[in-house]
C-alpha cells in the first residue's frame, strides 16, 4: 500500500533536486529516504526517478505519478484541515497582506462577516507594494496574501487566480506630455519626473515594474501620495483604473500614449504557505476569499 509519508519523499527530492536535500528538510538520513523511495518504485513497479545524472529526474511514468501524487498530498492536506478545525479553537491573530493595487472594499466585506463570525480574533490587514506581501509570507508574518506572482517560489505557495487590475500610465492634462497625442518615445520622456510607489519589502524580495530607464523619477509610499503628485502637474506614472475612475471621467486626469508603457493587465492571486498550519479563521478567509474571483 503506498503511504503518505513515500509520497511526501518522492516531493521533497522533486522539489530539492537532491537525496541529501531532501534528506535534510525532512530530517532523516540520506539512506532512508533512498529505501522508502526504492520501496516505492518496488510497490508500483515503475522507476520514478532516473539516477543516472548527479541530480535525480523524474521519468516519463514518474512524471505522470509525481503529478498525481501533489494532488493526492493536497487533498490530504485539506482533509486534515477540515479534521483540524472540527475541533479547533479560533487562532488569536491572523494577518492579511494585499497588495496595494487592489481595492480594499471587497476585502472589508469578508473582515466584517469574520468580525461577527470570529470576535476573538484579531484581524491584521497590512497594504503591501511591488515585494512586500510575498515577503511577509515566506517570513511567516502573513498567513495569506493578494499579490502578482512575481518572483513567488511555487513549490512553497498554495496559489489561486484571484483578479485583475488595470494600470494604465497617466498624467495631467496640462502636463508637457499629455499635451501631444503622439507616441512618446523613451528618449523623449527621460527628461520628464516618473512617480512610483516604493517596494514595501526590505530588498530581499525587491520588485521593479514599468521604471523608465535613465529617465527622472521620484518615489513615494503610497498611491494616494502619486495621485496628488500627478493632479498637482508635477508628473506621470502608472495608476490603477479603478482608483483614478472619477478623475480619468472628468478629465483631471489623462492617458499617456508612451513607447513600452501602454495600459497593462496585472493578474493577482491569493497565496498561503503550503507548509504552515491553517487555522479556522484563516480557512475561512481563504475559502472566502476564492469566492470573490
């Protein structure tokens, strides 16, 4: 009969890329994890992994098994949730990073039904920048946050798709730029100040998206502080829609037509730890939150 424990093997030298990785995160001698893996081949009689490089590769039938396998060892994750939570007291603290290009309504709604739900629980939501909420998480500061996937190591991360957001480059209509509707080319835009909000993280995750090379720039800690920048005529720089809806409506502010800054799509998801207990409450949140996408 296979076993939990010969699957979550097979994972760790997948994801290690070594006997002696493995080994090491699950805290058991190199040779034991190579008899429960041989003694797992031999169950099934299929070779899962090609010995014959330095670094073990999955082969063609492995392939096919290791994929059913992470299905099998995420369904037993969430099985011992459910049995964890029959019996669970609600968690004193849960912590909630978003990111700070998606709007807060949707995430108040879910606070405020977990509020009346939970009352003993302390609710933390924290609004993050560019690296900030995937660094929160891997430090085990968060227990779940709404980010990109930029730079996320996915073998670490339960991830779901969880919405779009719009950015789109702007500026005042009475700003140099803005008032010619040609393309802007790079070279012509270096000369003029680009705001951008800060990275939240402290390097270690550090992110950089839509930065004009060698052009002026100026950097603040918040959307509504780059807002006030852009109304004042002082610069451009990248918003999200759903935050400049009035202003783009009546005309306080503009789209910019620049070379390699047109309007993009920024695809968010909900992220935990795969390896970190789940609380009730936080399960709950969770569950929640994946009815919003």
């Amino acid at each position: 009969m296979i076993t939990y424990e010969q699957l979550v093997v097979l994972h760790a030298i997948v994801t290690e890329g070594t006997f002696r990785g493995a080994a090491e995160r699950l805290n058991k001698s190199q040779s034991a994890i190579s008899h429960m893996l041989k003694k797992l081949e031999t169950q099934i009689e299929i070779v899962l992994l090609s010995r014959e490089e330095y670094r073990p590769t999955l082969t063609p039938e492995g392939d096919v098994f290791y994929r059913q396998a992470t299905r099998v060892m995420q369904q037993m994750k969430e099985l011992g949730i459910v049995a964890k939570n029959l019996n669970a007291k609600q968690e004193p603290e849960v912590f909630l990073a978003v990111t700070a290009t998606f709007p807060l309504k949707p995430i108040l709604e879910i606070i405020g039904t977990i509020r009346d739900e939970y009352p003993a629980t302390h609710i933390r939501l924290s609004r993050e920048s560019m690296g900030g909420p995937i660094e929160r998480l891997l430090r085990n500061d968060a227990d779940i946050i709404i980010a990109t996937m930029d730079g996320v190591p996915v073998d670490q991360v339960e991830a779901l798709s969880f919405a779009q957001v719009t950015i789109v480059p702007v500026a005042h209509p009475d700003f140099e730029p803005a008032r010619r509707s040609h393309m802007k080319t790079i070279n012509e835009m270096q000369s003029y100040t680009q705001v951008v909000v800060a990275d939240s993280s402290s390097g270690e995750f550090a992110q950089s998206r839509d930065l004009l090379p060698g052009g002026l720039r100026w950097t603040v800690s918040d959307f509504a502080a780059k807002k006030e920048i852009l109304l004042a005529k002082l610069g451009w720089g990248g918003i999200p829609t759903h935050m400049i809806e009035n202003e783009l409506a009546d005309g306080a502010l503009v789209a910019l037509n620049v070379e390699g800054y047109e309007e993009r799509q920024s695809h968010l998801f909900q992220m935990r730890k795969r390896d970190k207990d789940v609380g009730i409450v936080a399960q709950t949140i969770w569950e929640k939150l994946s009815k919003i996408a």
